[in-house]
C-alpha cells in the first residue's frame, strides 16, 4: 500500500539536521553546532537515509562526503528552510544584534578604499555577531552556481551588464577618471579623447578579469575597443605605488581616485565620454530574496551609497540610490 502524501516523516527538525549534515559531512560537527547529541544525529541520519531512499552521506577514506542525490539535496533543502524561516521571521521582527550566520559577499575591488569599510563600521555596530567576508570577484560562471548553492550570498558589482537573471538593485554611479602621477605628460588636463585613451599604457589591477565582468574593458568591448594594459597587479593597495614610479594611467571610479590624490602625490583627469559614468549595484538570487537577514544586508548597502552618493551626486534624470525598485 502507497503511504499517504505527507505521511513519509520527513519533518522540519530532520530537515534541519539534514542541512547542516550535508554542509559539514560530519556527524560530530554537526552535532556540534546543533547542541545535539552525536548518537541523537546519528538516529537521524539513519531515518533520513529510510526516508529519502538514499544513503546521503558515504565513506570516503576517514571521511563522509554526499551521494549524487546528497548534492542535489542541498540547494533544495537550504532554500526550503529559509522560506519557513521567511515565514516566521519578519522583517519588522529581524534582530541583527543577535544575527550570527556567516554572510558572504562578492565586492569590486574597487570598492575597497570608500565603501567597504564603511559597511564593516555599520555591521560592527549593528550586528556584530555576524561574521562577514568580503571577497574578490571570480569568472563570471562561478558567481550564479555559488549565489544558487547559498556559497554566496550577495554580490556588489559594477560591470556594464549584469546578467537577468539574478534580483538587481542599484546603488550608486559616479564618474568614471584616470590617475597619473603629477610629472605625466598629461597631468593638468581636464578630460582626454578615445584616440589619446587608447594610446596610453594602462594599469590594470584585475590581469585575469574577462571584459564581462569589467567596468572598463566590458564597456571599450561595447565600442569595439581595447586599451593597453602595460601592467597588472593582483591587489589594489598596489597600485599608488605602481603609478607613483612609472608613466602609466589608471582608469578607475572618481571616489576611489579622490582618494589616492589626498596624497597630493597624483593628478586626476577625466576619462573619455564614451566611457560613460560607472554604475554600483547589488545583485542576489531568488533563493535569498525574502532572508531577512539578506533584507538588512541590502538596506545597509543602500544607506552607505546614500552617504557616499552626497558626496558624488547622481544626474538629476537618474534614479537616486535609495529608491526601492520592483527587484529590491
């Protein structure tokens, strides 16, 4: 005999054992962070593995690592469980001061200096239980399947086109300036032509970033250009010292720009006009849409690029960073 729809025992407690199995591959760990007792997740397991017909969890050497269908389970339990939690957890009711999920987030690199810290003042304040990692962003393949698995939780971008889809808000724009030191040649101009920008040698602080993901080199493919790129380091922080011993240029946000020239050690000048403003926005997927933990995130994004956006205003004709559009 058929056993009846919704009498199969799979429960919201397994469920939730189920999850944080399939993340850890222990059993020990997980019992850990549930404040379960091993032998009470071991029972578990062994009632999941009747239920779901599938070992889930097998031997590999001295340690446990998921079936095909353990992996397939994993996206599709985790979203579960943060829609129930959606349900119970309103957003008038999300507490961040007692918020402690790891919250992951892909940032431009260029955000580094006039945006992230001001995010980690406001999480320290708000949320301090909440670790929080900010980390570079990757090939572009690898930035829907981790926000899809829940390895990523939200991403701060700024390439030209940012794929449909994934939920989309704006944050800021701002023009987009070249930084020299003051004995280039060029040093004291107000703004250079396309020509003179794609004859000039360029630092590039991403060599291995495809122009689809590039501010820059995604909006020159757009125009069927494509600079030079003399030289390239892996980390930002390199770069005034790179500029401040050689003849290259670099192309970057104007706030990031202000920045370096504090120093009174480089010039700014402006971009060509087909290379347009430079948009920041924040993109996340369906799966995490309605987390209130997500929510918050994305509320705080916004109130630093209220503050940052006072001091490099939008285009009167552009939408302000604050407004909430159908996607936030």
């Amino acid at each position: 005999m058929a056993t009846p729809a919704g009498d199969h025992g799979l429960d919201l407690r397994l469920m939730r054992i189920l999850d944080v199995l399939l993340d850890e591959c222990s059993v020990s760990k997980t019992a850990t962070i549930l404040g379960q007792s091993q032998p009470s997740v071991s029972l578990a397991l062994k009632r999941l593995r009747e239920i779901l017909g599938d070992p889930l969890l097998v031997r590999s050497g001295v340690k446990l690592i998921p079936t095909e269908k353990g992996i397939a389970l994993r996206a599709q339990v985790s979203s579960i469980l943060r829609e129930i939690d959606a349900l119970a957890i309103s957003e008038d009711t999300f507490d961040p001061a007692s918020y402690n999920r790891r919250f992951r987030v892909y940032a431009a690199n260029c955000l580094g200096t006039f945006f992230m810290p001001r995010i980690g003042e406001l999480v320290r304040r708000e949320a301090p239980n909440m670790p929080l990692d900010f980390c570079a962003i990757p090939e572009e393949s690898r930035i829907f399947t981790e926000l899809e698995e829940g390895k990523l939780d939200l991403v701060i971008g700024n390439w030209p086109m940012p794929r449909d889809y994934l939920r989309f808000a704006p944050l800021l724009e701002t023009d987009i300036v070249l930084v020299m030191r003051n004995e280039h040649p060029l040093a004291g101009r107000s703004r250079i032509d396309l020509q003179e920008y794609l004859s000039l040698d360029h630092l590039s602080p991403t060599p291995h970033t495809s122009p689809a993901i590039s501010p820059i080199d995604g909006q020159l493919a757009q125009l069927d250009a494509k600079r030079e790129i003399a030289m390239s380091v892996a980390e930002f922080t390199l770069v005034p010292h790179m500029l401040a011993r050689t003849d290259l240029v670099f192309t970057s946000s104007r706030p990031f720009a202000e920045q370096m020239a504090q120093s009174g050690a480089f010039s700014i000048v402006g971009a060509p006009e087909e290379l347009a403003r430079m948009s920041f926005y924040t993109l996340w997927h369906e799966r995490s849409h309605l987390s209130p933990g997500n929510q918050w995130f994305r509320r705080l994004l916004r109130r630093v690029a209220k503050q940052i956006s006072e001091f490099t205003p939008l285009p009167s004709s552009e939408t302000s960073p604050e407004a909430i559009s159908g996607n936030q």
